[in-house]
C-alpha cells in the first residue's frame, strides 16, 4: 500500500508517517512544502498522480492566520 501524506514532517504529520512505515509497512510518500505547495492546485494534481497513492491523509496546516 501507498500513501500520499500531507504535512508529513509537522508534529501530527510525522506521527502518522512513523506509524505507517514502522508499524504497518506502508510505503510514503510526504512531499515537503517547498516540494509540494499545496496552495497551488496543479503541482498537487502532478504530484497525486506521480505517487500514484492507494490513500490520501492530509495533516498540513495553513499556519498564516493572515492569509
């Protein structure tokens, strides 16, 4: 199985990829931000569909309470 972890390296994010990997042997895939923006629409399409992931688990946070 894959996954496609958002916010993979955030505090929920890197909990859930360490129990993924280490408890159930999924492959990850947790893009960075600076890798992934996931404000912009289209690099998230490119890169769901180059992970070609069996499940999406989206942890990141928008941590700009002005934008």
């Amino acid at each position: 199985m894959r996954a496609f972890v958002t916010g993979g390296s955030g505090f929920v994010g890197s909990n859930v990829v360490k129990v993924f990997t280490e408890r159930h042997g999924v492959d990850v895939v947790a893009p960075s931000h600076a890798a992934v923006d996931l404000t912009d629409r289209a690099r998230v399409h490119e890169s769901v569909a180059e992970a070609r992931p069996d499940a999406i688990v989206h942890c990141a946070i928008l941590n700009d309470l002005g934008r």
